[in-house]
C-alpha cells in the first residue's frame, strides 16, 4: 500500500468512525457583526514610536531591535535604523517590529499591511542601505516570509495581503520587518527608513464564545458539561439529544441572567428509560436574544464502549482525535510539514478512556501534514494525514 493510499484511507476511517466512551469535544462558535475594513493600527513616526489602535485592539510601540546600532528620527518625520545592515541574506536578529492585540473578547481579521519605505539616499550616487525587506510574523515564530520586495532611495508604500492565516485573531500578533542585501554609496549611511506603517482590517466584538462542550457516560448517565464567555442577558442554551444522529430533541434549557465573561454549566440525562440503544448524539443550541440560533457540533457517547486506537485527522482547519487514551492529563498535538518543518502545536486535556476532540488550528495548514501526539510520560503517536 502506498503512503497516499495508506493517508486517504486513514483519514477515511477517522471520519466515519466518531464513537466515544467518555466524550471530549471541544467547539468554539463565534458570532460576530459585519464591518468595513479600517484602519488597526497606525504608526506615522512623527516624533514618536507609539501607534493609533482602533476600538478593538491596542498596538505597541513600533521600534528596530537591540541589534541595530542607531535608531533616530530625521526631522521628527520619518525614523531611521543605522548600521548593521546585512550585504547578504536575512539577519534574523535586525529588524523593525510592531504589534497588535485584540481586547479581550474581540478578534481581529488583518486585511492589508501598508508599509512606506525607503533606504538612504545619502551617498554618491545617492543610495545606500538596505535593498531588500521581509515582513515575518509571530504566529509561525518568525519562520515564514508573508511579503518580499526591493526598495530604493525614493519612498514607496508596499501593500501587503497576509493572507487567511491571519483572519480570526484572538490574541497577540508581531511582525518584524527584515531589512538586508545592503550597498553603500561613497559617503553614504547604510540605514533603513520608515515614514509610516499601516495595518488595515476588522474587529469583532464577540457577543457568545461557546467553549469546552464535554460528555462522558458512566452506568445510567450522560454528564454534559459546557462553558460560554462574553454571554448577554437573555441568551437561551439548549442541550439537545438524538438516537440517530439526525433527528434531535431539546432535554433541557437556560435562560442567561447576567452578562459575564464566562459561564459553566452542567446537564446530567437521566438514560436509564432507554433500552437498546449502544450510541447517543447530543449537541448545543445557542438562542441570541435577536431569536438567531446557532448549533455546536454533534457529539457520540457509545453506551457500550469498545477498544479503539487514538486516529487524527484535520477537516475545515480544525484537528479532529478521537479514540482510547490509557491515562487523563494533559497532552500536546504537534504538526510540522511533510518535510518536517514545524507549523503549530496545539495543548488539550484528555481524560482516561474514549475520547473525542475537535481543536481548532489557528493558521492555515497544508494539504498533508505529519501530526505527533504526546503527553510527558509514556505516550505518542504519529500520524500521516491528508486534510480535508
């Protein structure tokens, strides 16, 4: 069997097999309103370093590293990093760095980057400093170009598209910007300017955060446990169970009393009445106060458990596990390409026994990837994997 048939086919299996003895799902739904793409974050370097947020996030000062040795303003318009500059490839440690954090309940979609540089246009013939940039970012830890170009001594502004990695942000984002591939005329100072940098994009107040969703079956009973964050007056949660996957009834209901920034709960299904039944489906309805609903994804409990091996396979970006864990605790999902590049990692908790879990993957990921489980004791295990 080849590598492409053996991945198909265990990717095939993981879907279609979704049993679970205790269950462990993990689903985040994010309601958020409509808006214009604006401006995130804004740096105009008049004198200072320090930035303009919008009302969703805050942005840090905007400054070159420790390892560039001048930093300085020119006329109080325009600011200068000086000397140090590589004549060859990337330094990683020189560079201009910049960050944007979304307040606590809200997330921000980055658009575009607007960058305006130039190098020196001291020197004869004017020009020097460096030619080349590179925008990196945190979110692969400074690993992956989002953006190249070539720069003169004459302003230009460079738009950047970053891209869906960095759409539903919901915590802190740097960028470094790479200057290298340096010249320098007679006479001239071997310095990158900046007159301004723009990030442009949209925030979200996120109303309803639907957190942990867990079920786990002991003798007569189904407990069921979930969290929301950022809740409003007046929501309605509703737990819901099906026989068959597909038709669903509504066991119980909560009415929101108070705003909060999280709420946990917990439903204990009575399932002594129900005779000949190996498998339950439940899943959450979320009613706004607008009557909008919005459903969780659907979880199995299998009444009757059966040994079954840890499968992952990754679908609609989100990493899907599911199977026998030996013990509870925490574990870690690492992925890497193929090639064995790192891309992410991915921390939950599992508890001893049958396990489900649905982790969302905070960055766009390839067609194939490796995925390694592991806890710090005695498991792990590694998977080939197509997505989906």
């Amino acid at each position: 069997m080849n590598k492409n048939h053996f991945t198909a086919q265990l990717t095939k299996n993981c879907i279609c097999r979704f049993y679970i003895l205790p269950v462990l799902l993990i689903c985040c739904i994010f309601l958020a309103q409509s808006v214009s793409a604006q401006s995130i974050g804004n740096w105009a370097f008049n004198g200072v370093l320090t930035g303009t947020p919008s009302t969703f996030n805050t942005v840090s000062t905007a400054d070159y590293s420790g390892s560039v040795p001048t930093h300085s303003f020119n006329g109080g318009t325009e600011y200068f990093g000086e000397n140090g500059w590589p004549t060859g490839v990337i330094n990683t440690s020189m560079y201009m760095q910049f960050t944007l954090t979304p307040l606590t309940g809200y997330q921000l979609d980055i658009s575009t980057l607007v960058l305006r540089l130039r190098r020196s246009n001291t020197g004869s013939p004017a020009g020097s400093g460096p030619t080349g940039w590179t925008l990196r970012s945190s979110l692969d830890g400074y690993t992956t170009n989002i953006a190249t170009g070539s720069m003169t001594h004459n302003y230009a502004d460079y738009t950047i598209t970053p891209g869906a990695g960095f759409i539903n942000i919901y915590t802190a984002v740097t960028f470094r910007l790479y200057g290298y591939n340096a010249t320098v005329s007679s006479g001239g100072s071997n310095r990158f300017v900046i007159d301004n940098i723009k990030a442009n994009g949209v925030g979200y107040l996120l109303p309803v955060r639907l957190g942990a969703f867990t079920a786990s079956a002991a003798g007569q009973y189904v407990r069921l446990l979930y969290t929301v964050y950022q809740t409003e007056k007046n929501d309605r949660y509703f737990i819901e169970r099906s026989v068959d996957g597909i038709n669903f009834s509504s066991l119980h209901s909560v009415e929101e009393a108070v705003e909060a920034a999280e709420k946990n709960y917990t439903y204990t299904d009575d399932i002594s009445l129900l005779t000949g039944i190996e498998q339950l489906f439940y899943r959450l309805r979320l009613r706004n106060k607008t009557g909008a609903d919005t459903y969780s994804g659907i979880i199995t409990v299998r009444i009757k458990g059966r040994q079954a091996p840890v499968k992952t396979f990754i679908r609609n970006n989100q990493l899907c596990i599911s199977g026998i864990f030996k013990t509870g605790g925490i574990y870690k999902a690492d992925l890497y390409t193929v090639s064995g590049m790192a891309l992410t990692h991915i921390s939950f908790s599992a508890v001893s026994g049958y396990n489900t879990l649905v982790l969302a993957i905070h960055k766009q990921v390839p067609a194939g990837c490796i995925i390694r489980l592991g806890n710090d004791r005695d498991y792990t295990s590694t998977t080939i994997a197509l997505t989906n």
